[in-house]
C-alpha cells in the first residue's frame, strides 16, 4: 500500500516538473556543492527577488519530466551529480544572470547547462545568456530606437517652427 502511495507520489512530482518546464523560458542546471546554508538562503532570496523559482529535485524525477516534455535526449546528461534547478517563466535572462553573480559572489557551484525556450544548451551558452540586458532593458532600447527617427523629426518641424520659416514640400 506504502509503495502505490509513493509511486503515486512520484507521478505527481513528475506531472509537476512537467508543467514547470513548459511554463519556463529559461531552466538552468547547476551543481549547487559547496554552497553553506546562509549562502542556499541568500540565492534563494536573490532568485525570488528576480522572479526565479529555485527548487532541488531528484535527477530522476527531472529526466523523467524531460523526457515527458519532449526534451532533448542530451538534456539528461546534464543531470548527473548533484543538482539544483532555477526555473525563468517571466524573464528567460534572470535565472542564468542570478546564478552567474552568486557565482562570481562566492566563488562555488557551477552552471551545467540548461533549457532555453525548450532548447537544450550547455554551460557556456547559459553564461552567454546571463551577459544579455533583462527583458525590461532590451525593451526600453527597442522601444528608444523605434521613437528615435521621431524624435528627430519633431526636433527639425519645432526648428522650423521657430525660425518662423515655411515648411518644405
């Protein structure tokens, strides 16, 4: 009875992990040894402070998700030793910058790899992600190029305006 409640348990867990990975944008692997417990609770801080959900979980239980999501086989070779799991469903960015700073903080763990938008990426390409301006900031420059020709057209019409000359046809 115990064990049909526990492989019950396990298929919820799965079922769980499963929908985390489809909602997420970004999920970073990372080994989180060496990390003491002031230093578990500062990251998790800092992740729940970005919108990043931190959560350890059995490699297995993880595969299994993986697998039931449709991931890529080469995903589950990330998940060997110990790992720990940082989920970006708002900002795909935030995960991977987060965990970049603590490591650079306090010199322990390492990024694996992890998922970009359903796409499996190593170490280096979730590095490559943390050095990439916020979801906000790309925005605010995109934003800033598209009213730029604007902005410089209501500059030379104001121009004209006031040397009280006529508009060009």
């Amino acid at each position: 009875m115990a064990n049909i409640q526990n492989i019950q348990a396990k298929a919820a867990q799965v079922e769980e992990v499963v929908s985390k990975i489809q909602a997420a944008q970004s999920l970073v692997v990372f080994d989180y040894r060496g990390l003491n417990a002031e230093e578990v609770t500062n990251l998790r801080s800092d992740m729940r402070k970005a919108g990043v959900e931190y959560v350890v979980l059995k490699n297995g239980i993880v595969e299994r998700a993986a697998k039931a999501a449709g991931i890529e086989e080469s995903f589950c070779e990330l998940l060997k030793g110990p790992s720990a799991f940082a989920f970006g469903v708002e900002d795909a960015v935030a995960p991977a910058k987060v965990l970049k700073d603590a490591i650079k903080k306090y010199k322990k763990c390492e990024i694996k790899g992890g998922l970009i938008n359903g796409v499996v990426t190593d170490a280096a390409g979730m590095n490559t992600l943390a050095d990439l301006p916020s979801r906000e900031v790309l925005l605010a420059r995109m934003l800033g190029s598209m009213l730029s020709p604007v902005s410089g057209l209501a500059i030379v019409l104001d121009q004209i305006a006031k040397k009280g000359e006529p508009a060009a046809e």
